[in-house]
C-alpha cells in the first residue's frame, strides 16, 4: 500500500479510511474530512472497531497467496 501524495492525485478507497468520532471537539472539521472523504470515496468509520475491520478488509484484498 502506498501513501497518498495530496499533490499528485486523488486517494482511492485502497490507500485510505477516515476515522471520525460523533462527538468531537472539532466538529466543523470533521464535517470538512467526511465531505472530501465522500468525494473521493473513503470509506468513513464512526468507531474503531469499524475503522479496524475495514483497514483489514482493504489488506486483505491486496494481498495475493503466491501459494
């Protein structure tokens, strides 16, 4: 997986996954993150646990068995 350059090009839901609180203390700016993440389609996590499944859900199909 390789990281996103912000310079260069939109993510892909493969390099990234947004993880939100409902209740932060910034709730303007992750109104801001949820928008952009919606528009280059990053999935968006509201809990960790969530957060955790869909990373390893991405990890999973990027990795091939060479068996």
């Amino acid at each position: 997986m390789r990281l996103h350059n912000p310079l260069q090009e939109s993510p892909t839901p493969e390099e990234g996954i947004l993880y939100c609180l409902p209740g932060c203390p910034n709730p303007e700016r992750n109104r801001y993150l949820i928008h952009l993440a919606h528009r280059y389609n990053i999935p968006v996590c509201q809990s960790l646990g969530h957060t955790v499944t869909a990373a390893l859900a991405i990890v999973d199909a990027t990795i091939t068995c060479s068996c």
